[in-house]
C-alpha cells in the first residue's frame, strides 16, 4: 500500500501538489500540519497537509516529503475551510491564502536567511546539540543562509532545527528590523482627593506654613490650575516655583500631591472608573437589548450609531458576554492607528487576554500571538487586529466586532488573495456560527442596502453619550474669500478665528487635508512644464522638508529643481497643497503653539503612530494636520475645532464610490469634534459649497446621501444592485498591453454582452514602466456567481494559453473598492 498527502504550497499553483509518504507517515500526520517537501529543481517549501489518502497522482510521480515538522497539527479544519472558500471567492490559489494567512516564520524556505535575536551566548538557552551549532555560527557571522546551515549541520534537513529556534525567539528570518521603542511616559501630579475641597485647600496652606518651599510648591500648582485646565506636569511645576525634585518628593511622600503618568492613567483621569463598567445610557442599554436579541436568531447586526454614540462601549459588553460563555472574540479595525487607543481600552476591561496582531508586528510577535489563539490559553481570548486576523486559528469564536465597517482598507488590494476582510468575517462568522456585529457611523452603501432588505439586522444609535450635540457645521465659500481678499494662504478668515477661539480655550484643533507632501504639482509659469515621474504618468509632488520632488507612486525622487528643466526659467509656481504645506503655514500663523501632522511621512515604524497619537493625547500639540488616517475612530477629548481645508478634491475623484466616501470622510472627521463636553465645531472650506454631498455632511443627512447614492448605483449598474469583477492587465510593453486587453474584452463580452466595460486606462495608466488597462465585468443580482467564475476561468485559461501574452500580467479583483 502507498500513502500519499496533498500539500498547500504557498505559491500561486492552481493545484494542491501531491507527495509520497511512508505508512508511519501518513499514520502520524494530520490534516492542518506542516510538511517540508521539495519543489522544482532544488527548492524546499514549508506547505501544508490538506489531506491524507492513498490515490497516486495521474500525471506525475509523487515525490517524498523531506520531513514533517509538527506535532500538532498548526492549522485547524475551519482554516482549511476559510482558505478554500477565499480562494474560490476572490479567483485566486489556496497557496496564495496560505501566505497571506499564516505569519512568515511559519514558512521556513530554503531562500530564507536566518540572523540571530537575541545577543547573548548559546550557553544561555536550553539547546539540542544542533541548534547549539547553529547559534555558534551565528555568533561568529551575523546571518546565514539556509545552505550554510546544511553545511554547518552537514545534513539536508535542516529546517526542523531552525524551526525550533524561531519558536524559541532565538533567531529571525529574513533580516527583521527591530525597533525599541517605550512609549513615552509624561509624569504629572495632582492634589490628593481628600484636599480638593476649599476648606481643606486652606487646612493644607496652613499646615505647610513651616515649610515655605513646599508651600510655594503648592501655591504654583494652584496658579497653574488657574490659569488652564491641562493637567500639571512635574517639569512644569518645578520651573514655575523654582524648587528642586526632592521638595517635590516630600509633598508626594506626605501624599498631598499624587503623582501619576498620563498615558497608562487615560481612563481614570477622564473621570471614569477603568474597572467598574460603565453605566449605559438609557439609548446605549436600549441598542445593547436589541442587539443581543437579533444575536438569539443569529443574526448578522449593522450598528449605525452617530459618531461618539457609544459604540466602542456596546462592543465591550458583546465581548464580555461572549468571555463569559468560554469563547473568543475577535475585534476587527481598518487601520493599525486605531489600535493605540482602542487596546488601552480593551485592556482596561479585559486585561492580558486581549493580543494585537497587525502587519507592523514582527514575524516573531506574530508568531506568538498566533499560538496563543491557537492554544486557546487566557491569552488572546480576545484579538484586535487589522485585516489578517481573521486569518487565525480560532476554534470557539463567538463573536466579530467589525468596527468602521465602511472602510475600504478592509480589502486587501495587493497581493492577492484580494478578500474583503468584512465580507470574509460574515463568512467566517458562519463557519463558526458565531455571532457578528459591523458597525459604523457612515455605513457602507453596501451593508445598509442590506440592513434594509433583511439580509442583516439593523440597530440605530442616534444620540451621542452624554447627549453632546453632534457639531455644528459651517460650510465656507472660498471662492467668495478668496475674491474679497479674505484668504491668507488656504486659510479663510472664518478658519482662523475659530482656530484662534479654540487656542484661547485651550481646546485643540484637527485640520483636514487629504494629500500628503507639501505640493502635488511644480508648474513652470514661462512654458508650462511640470515635472513627471520618469517611470509613472504622474507629477512629482513636492516635499519641502527634504527639499526633494518625489513620486507617490513608486519612491522615485530628485532634488528640488530651482529652474524649469524643460526651458531654464527660474520662475516656478506650486500648485495644489498637501499637509506639509498647511503645517507650514500654521507655523508662521501660529507661532506660539505646537503644530504636529499625521500622514504616511510621520508615522513610520512599528510606534510611529503611537508617538504623534499620545502627544496629541497629552496636549502637547495643539493643532494637528492629517490626511484621512486621522479622521478614524480616534477619539480625543480636548478637541473643539475641524477644519476641512478643501472639501472638492474628495469629491472631484474619478470612481463611482467618490461621493458615498467623501460623505464619510467629512462626517468621520467632522465626528472627532466636541466628544466629551461641550458641542464641537467644523469648518468646511469648499469651492462648490452647494454641493449635495456636502449639504448632506452638514445636515448629517446619512438617509438622503444613501437615497441619492442608491439611485445612482441603480441608473449606472453599480453595487450593491450589480457585482463587479475588475481586470486589470499590466505589461512593460504598450501595445501588447492593449492587444491583450482587447482580446480578453471580446472574449469577454461575447458572453457577457454589454455587461463588460472596457478596456480603458486608470487614471495613472503607468506605473513603475507597467502599463495598465482595466476591464470591468458587471454581474446582475439573477446571474449565478459561481456560473460566471467558471466562464471567467475558462477564457482566463485560453488567454494564458497565448503565447504572445505571456508578458502580461492579469490581477483580477471580486468586489473591488
Ligand atoms: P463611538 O465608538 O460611537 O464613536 P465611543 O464608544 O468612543 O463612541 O464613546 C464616545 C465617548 O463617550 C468615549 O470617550 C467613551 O468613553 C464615552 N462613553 C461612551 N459610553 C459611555 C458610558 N456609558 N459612560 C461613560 N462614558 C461613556
Ligand atoms: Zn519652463
Ligand atoms: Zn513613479
């Protein structure tokens, strides 16, 4: 009798590949365990088992496996099923899902090259005579090749060795940068509980009469809490009072004054009990009712609650409900950003059983977290993470929390597996019949549309807590200010009182910019020119801080030019504005407040949001600019004012979506103003001030913008009323990329008639020397999906079959955003 495993290997292979294995073998092996088996010529892959059986392959001889390398299998049966089902649904291979699913670590390849973690000697650890070796070798040359090791363990299989050193966090792969960063902790004080009242502030005057140091101490405590309602910081009250540390110290030690850091005490300063949860209001505990009970029927719930409504809170008590019964629960965010405040939150309620798992976690950090799900210890019982958490190995899920659910970076764009993250948990939720909340304050037109035809539940939430007026917004007309002379840079006159009104309350502003560097376009005002990437069809966006023209697309840069390089002329003009530009100009408008900006130049590295978020946090800046990274779910409680700089290049976007996003990116971002207390404002400068969208941002019109949008969709052929299927061909080669595309476009619509759009060029029909063309498939609700996936592949296989197309490349996207 022969035995035989199908492998998942992580590469773009139509198939599952078939490998030899001995009885014992296969009797030992389960489905969900990895195997190192060989590959091509002379390559070995980390893959997966499958399945186990005894049918031989029909066209090739199977090969043995190399070795098996886990006792337990890594992967569960509901994985299996999830990959399977991606893979089907966004047309890509099993083996694609498996690289994006599984953490780097786990897939050990002979191309990998290893580098020692940890400093210190080998004696230090609990090694096998092997890894003894390996680590040796690594001390003596900082990273090694996978065949260096086979040399330096003189054998071939040398993966299960390194294997167990990854686990044991003794060495990396792949050459990880690790950054050390600790938050930085701010110490502040304040006055001890008990003193707070007047009668007791003089009690403690008159007891420190003998003590004038420390008595000066307190009287410029007092004087700073007069003057501002920022809490005190250490630094700042010693230089007021002009006394040293330790007089400081022995007011601390008699506990008149407390000292505390900010950051790690967020919760308690707000005035909340971190421990004790929170009473609900009467409309959160209404929402919270409704919601559990359409839990009962198993129902898939939209949350459409205003901005500040609470809903962070809502999904704190689903999780409790469902730790309660024993099950995980999984906390689905779009950006990594979100996931500074919201883990201080969780953390707060939930302590150590909450894990974060995002991209800008090392491979190691990832592996970790992925074995505490997997073990199920109290350890991640409850997982935040962005996207590819969902790809973990639970096995009692019983809830997802979908937070902003609106969000397009839910899709993953490049690579593939191309899944829409929120899409795959309902699936996903399914598998496990567990419960599965989205929520959001903008919905997606997609995910109301079928809160409203019974697909999903739907609850509303439409105060805010504390019944905090949602802000008040003002739309102003640039145009008109720009004519009367009002403007000063892309600052109307309205903007900067309200920014001046804000500073004089202490209250912090956010500004809206959705472009990053200083300028977009350099225009040359003798001939015209304007300097293009040399490898895309875009301009050079100007990056004043490095004085460098660089290309969004794809990192190409040159210095700042000073004359035309098109026809000598020294006289050049900016056109457009990004974040770096109004910081600029706020600097100059402001100088004696702190400006910070939030985009993709300043966050960098694993805490590179951390960073400009806490600072924000702890008042230390007072005017934040942003791009669209800043308008998400944060919630900041000093901030009054938010500025729109300019609403119309949102709008102006070339996309069918163009006018439901800028709906809520105005509303998202005009929702982190005025939270906590009193009711917020926002300023929406425009050049089209009665736009529709933008009269249904300022009268938080989310019914009329979904109407409007709605018909659109229907006159156009849009989702939700259509399916899309988008291909876009790239190739280095101009005409064959038409030539190509317009084969597959016949081909195409010889089947789908009019319901094929196309080919046409993107906006940017090149980047980095690849020329694209996008076909679009429309797919009417009554067409089976499934059906046309299967013609899709057919022509997709008879196009591949061509030679003269070999070069160009087909990414093909169900459901894009
Ligand atoms: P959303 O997620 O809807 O934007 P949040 O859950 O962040 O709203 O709530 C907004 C603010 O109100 C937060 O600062 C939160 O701490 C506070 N909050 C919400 N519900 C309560 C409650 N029941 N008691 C006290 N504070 C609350
Ligand atoms: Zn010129
Ligand atoms: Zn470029």
């Amino acid at each position: 009798m022969s035995y035989f495993i199908d492998v998942i290997l992580p590469l773009p292979l139509d198939k599952r590949f078939t490998y030899s294995v001995e009885k014992q073998e296969a009797e030992y092996l389960k489905r969900g365990m990895r195997v190192a088996v060989p590959f091509g010529k002379s390559k070995t892959y980390t893959g997966v088992v499958a399945d186990i059986h005894q049918n031989p392959p029909d066209v090739y001889e199977a090969k043995p496996i190399s070795q098996i390398l886990d006792d337990n299998p890594l992967i569960t049966n509901y994985q299996l099923k999830f990959w399977k089902w991606i893979a089907d649904y966004y047309m890509c291979t099993e083996g694609e899902v498996l690289r994006a699913a599984l953490p780097g670590a786990f897939l050990l390849e002979s191309e990998n090259i290893v580098q020692l973690l940890k400093k210190s000697g080998p004696e230090e650890y609990e090694l096998t005579d092997e890894e003894y070796m390996v680590v040796e070798a690594l001390q003596r040359q900082s990273s090694l090749k996978i065949k260096e090791v086979n040399q330096v363990l003189e054998k071939k299989k040398v993966l299960p060795v390194l294997n167990s050193l990854v686990e044991k966090n003794i060495v990396a792969l792949n050459q990880e940068i690790y950054e050390q960063y600790k938050p930085k902790k701010i110490r502040f004080v304040r006055l001890s509980s008990e003193f707070s009242g007047e009668a007791a502030m003089h009690k403690l005057l008159d007891e420190l009469e003998k003590a004038p140091k420390q008595r000066e101490i307190i009287l410029s405590f007092f004087s700073l809490k007069a003057q501002s309602t920022k809490p005190v910081k250490v630094k700042t009250l010693l230089k007021k009072s002009n006394s040293s540390a330790s007089v400081l110290k022995s007011l601390l030690d008699k506990g008149f004054l407390e000292e505390y850091y900010l950051e790690t005490d967020r919760m308690s300063y707000s005035g909340n009990t971190a421990e004790a949860s929170l009473s609900f209001s009467d409309h959160q505990e209404h929402a919270l009712t409704e919601i559990r009970s359409h839990f009962q029927k198993n129902e898939v719930c939209l949350l459409h609650g205003i901005t500040s409504s609470g809903k962070t809170e809502i999904y704190i008590r689903l999780i409790q409900d469902v730790l309660e019964k024993g099950k995980q629960a999984l906390y689905l965010l779009p950006e990594i950003a979100l996931t500074t405040q919201l883990i201080q939150r969780l953390q707060n309620y939930f302590g150590e059983q909450v894990l974060i798992y995002h991209s800008k976690y090392s491979m190691n950090e990832r592996v970790e977290v992925y074995r505490h799900v997997l073990k199920e210890d109290k350890k991640g019982r409850v997982v935040i993470g962005a996207r590819s958490a969902i790809f973990l190995p639970f096995s009692r899920l019983g809830l997802i929390v979908v937070d902003e659910e609106h969000e397009g970076t839910f899709k993953q764009f490049d690579p593939a597996p191309r899944y829409h993250a929120r899409d795959a948990a309902v699936v996903l939720a399914n598998f496990f019949k567990s419960n599965i909340i989205l929520g959001s304050a903008t919905p997606s037109l997609e995910s109301y549309f079928n809160a409203k035809h019974n697909k999903y539940a739907l609850v509303e939430l439409n105060r805010r807590y504390g019944n905090v007026l949602l802000p008040e917004i003002e739309i102003v007309d640039i145009k008109v200010k720009h004519k009367k002379k009002l403007m000063k840079g892309h600052f109307s006159d309205r903007l900067l009182e309200e920014i001046k009104a804000a500073l004089k309350e202490e209250e912090q502003v956010i500004l809206f910019q959705n472009r990053r560097g200083f300028s977009p376009i350099l225009e040359c005002n003798t001939c015209g020119h304007s300097p293009q990437c040399p490898n895309c069809d875009v301009s050079l966006t100007f990056h004043h801080h490095n004085n460098q023209l660089r290309c969004h697309y794809c990192g190409y840069h040159i210095a700042m030019q000073q004359k035309c390089m098109a026809c000598g002329s020294p006289d050049i003009t900016t056109k457009g504005f990004g974040t770096e530009q109004i910081e600029t100009e706020l600097k100059s408008l402001f100088p004696d407040h702190k400006t910070g900006r939030m985009d993709q130049d300043t966050t960098r590295g694993k805490y590179g949001y951390e960073k400009i978020i806490n600072a924000f946090e702890q008042q230390e800046i007072d005017i934040m600019v942003g791009t669209q990274m800043l308008t998400k779910g944060l919630d900041f409680r000093h901030v009054s004012l938010v500025g729109i700089m300019n609403a119309d290049n949102l709008l102006n976007f070339p996309d069918f979506r163009a006018h439901e996003r800028s709906f809520q990116l105005m509303l998202q971002v005009a929702g982190r103003a005025g939270r906590t207390k009193k009711r917020g404002k926002v300023l929406i400068q425009s050049y089209n001030p009665y736009h529709q969208i933008i009269q249904q941002v300022s009268t938080n019109d989310y019914s009329g913008m979904y109407k409007d949008q709605l018909e659109e969709r229907h006159n156009y052929k849009y989702p939700p009323y259509y399916r899309l299927i988008r291909f876009t061909l790239k190739s280095r080669d101009f005409s064959k990329t038409n030539d190509a595309s317009e084969w597959l476009a016949k081909s195409l619509g010889n089947i789908f008639k009019e319901n094929i759009l196309g080919p046409e060029f993107p906006p940017v029909a090149r980047i980095r020397n690849e020329y694209y063309k996008n076909i679009l498939l429309k797919i009417p609700q009554q067409q089976s999906l499934g059906k046309t996936k299967t013609v899709v592949h057919k022509i997709m296989s008879s196009f591949r079959a061509i030679g003269t197309f070999r070069s160009v490349k087909v990414v093909i996207n169900v459901d894009p955003v």
